[in-house]
C-alpha cells in the first residue's frame, strides 16, 4: 500500500510539472500573440428582448494557436493576469474594439471586459480616453464590462476609477452579475448602467428553483435604480419568453447569435438595418 502511494504521488508531482510547463509555454506564445496577429476580437451582439434590434456587441477575444487550435479566453486570460500580460492584451483589445466600432451604425455600442487586474491600474482612464480619441468613437458608445472581483479589493480606489470613467463619458456595466459573494451590496454603491445577468440563471429559469425569482427581483432593483438588465447565455425561445415576462431589457445568447468575426459583424448590422 505504501508503494502504490508513493507511485501516485509521483504521478501528481510529474502531472504537476507538465501542467506549468504548459502554462509557462503558453504564456510565451500568448506574448508572441499579442504582437503577430493570432489574436482577434470577435463580437457578440446584444439585442433588445422586445424588438430583436442589435443595441450593442461584446467583445469577446480569440486565439488562433497554430497547433493548439482555438484556445478559449477562459484559459488563457488567467495566464495573462498571472504573468502581468494582461494591461498589454486589455489596451490592444481595447483599442481593436473602438477603431471596429466606429464602422457600425452610430446608434451601436461596443462593450469590452475590463478584468480586475486592469482594474487596479491608475492608467486605465488615460488608455480609455486615448483609445476613443485615437480613432474618433464617442465615449457614449463605449461600454466597460467589469466583475463584482474589482469592488472586493480596494473599494474606494475601484469607486474612485469608476466615477473617473462615468466623467469620460463611457458606460458601465456589472457583468457576471450573482456569481459573487455580495452583490446586492454592491448595486447601492455605484450606480451602474447596465446589470448582466449571469448565464448560469438564465440557464436554470425554466425550472422549478429560484432563479425566476432572483431574475425578477434583480430586474426590479435596476428599474427602480434607472439601471437596464442583459440575460447572458439565452439559448432558447422558452428563455427568452419568460425574460420578456419578468421585464429583462435585453438578451444576449446564442439564441440570436455566438460571437462573430468582425467582418460577419459589420454585414449583420449592415442587414440588420435595412429590414
Ligand atoms: P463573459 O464576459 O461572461 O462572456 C460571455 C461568455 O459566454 C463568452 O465566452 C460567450 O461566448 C459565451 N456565451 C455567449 N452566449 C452564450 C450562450 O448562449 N450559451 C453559452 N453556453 N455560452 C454563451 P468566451 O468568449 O469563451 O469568453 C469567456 C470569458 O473570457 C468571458 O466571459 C470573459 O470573462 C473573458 N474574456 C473574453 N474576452 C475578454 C477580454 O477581451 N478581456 C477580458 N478581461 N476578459 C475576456
Ligand atoms: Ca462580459
Ligand atoms: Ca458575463
Ligand atoms: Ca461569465
């Protein structure tokens, strides 16, 4: 018995060791990307429950590894934030996504995911204001998408970047919203634009738990807070219907579309007006 516990140790410990080889190669090849052009904003569009009209596309990155394949931003984004690679990838998305923005109708918003790590930095005001004044997109059309993580630490430094965003004109929404530890609490502190409602709700709202009834009570507090609601991860009719009911604003799912390469982005609005 205890050899055999010896063996498996040794297996973790070798398990262990090609897992941060992998990270460590992967960090590497994740610098080289963000020079060489393997890296690509698709968008996502985010439509208006009622009337099906596109207000606004999510920025969502890809990486075309060249053996890898697609690798998913859920795996490589922590990478980028443990290796400081992260200020670097945020400012290049950002910038990607207003100079795309500015070839949409003007009534089309961009959103971009701020992680926390960004966050923290004083500079991220000044990239904003930089990157909207670098290719001429006006600040009401730039919408910044952070995480309940960026209010835990540091409160009155994360309020302090946030009202200094709020004055540069651009939006902000609280995204992953109800898979935090304290996110009412946070609702009455700053007062958002925009509340996005985690997809593992919507994913549950048909069923017999609560998750119709935290949708309609988040629903609810963002009326009465002059905030709009998206439903994240709308997959089907029957989700949709409901969040009609409960009074959700608007959806965002592959139920209408899955993030799309630009050019795909830009003959959808293109489509999407003439009708
Ligand atoms: P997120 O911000 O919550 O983005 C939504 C994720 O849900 C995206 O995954 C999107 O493709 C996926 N999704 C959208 N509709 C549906 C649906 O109907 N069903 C299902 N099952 N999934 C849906 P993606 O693109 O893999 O991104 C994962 C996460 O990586 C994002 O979650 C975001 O936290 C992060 N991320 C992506 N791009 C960036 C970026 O440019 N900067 C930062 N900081 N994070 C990013
Ligand atoms: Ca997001
Ligand atoms: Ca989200
Ligand atoms: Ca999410």
């Amino acid at each position: 018995a205890k050899g055999d516990g010896r063996r498996t140790y040794r297996f973790f410990e070798a398990g262990m060791d090609q897992r941060a080889k992998t990270r460590r190669s992967l960090e590497l090849e994740l610098r080289q990307a963000i020079s060489d052009g393997s890296l690509e904003a698709y968008y996502q569009p985010v439509v208006n429950i009622e009337d099906g009209k596109i207000s606004s596309c999510e920025a969502l990155l890809r990486w075309r590894h060249p053996e890898r394949g697609m690798i998913s931003p859920a795996e490589f984004i922590p990478i980028a934030e443990d290796s400081g690679l992260i200020d670097q990838l945020g400012l290049w998305v950002l910038n990607a996504a207003c100079a795309e923005a500015v070839t949409w109708p003007d009534h089309v918003r961009v959103a971009v995911n701020v992680s926390p790590m960004q966050f923290r930095s004083q500079s991220l005001a000044l990239n904003v204001a930089a990157a909207l004044a670098a290719c001429g997109l006006p600040a009401s059309r730039l919408e910044l998408e952070i995480t309940e993580a960026v209010l835990i630490r540091d409160d009155e430094a994360a309020l302090d970047m946030l009202h200094q965003l709020r004055k540069l004109g651009v939006r902000i929404a609280l995204d992953d919203f109800g898979t935090g530890y304290s996110s009412l609490s946070y609702l009455l502190r700053f007062p958002f634009d925009k509340i996005k409602i985690d997809r593992s709700f919507i994913r549950d709202i048909a069923g017999p738990g609560a998750s119709s009834s935290i949708v309609q009570a988040v629903v609810n507090i963002a009326a009465a807070s002059d905030m709009t609601t998206t439903a994240e991860g709308v997959e089907t009719e029957q989700q949709r219907n409901l969040l009609y009911i409960l009074g959700c604003t608007e959806m965002q799912g592959y139920l209408f579309s899955p993030a799309i390469p630009a050019a795909e982005v830009r003959r959808l609005l293109l489509s999407h007006r003439a009708r």
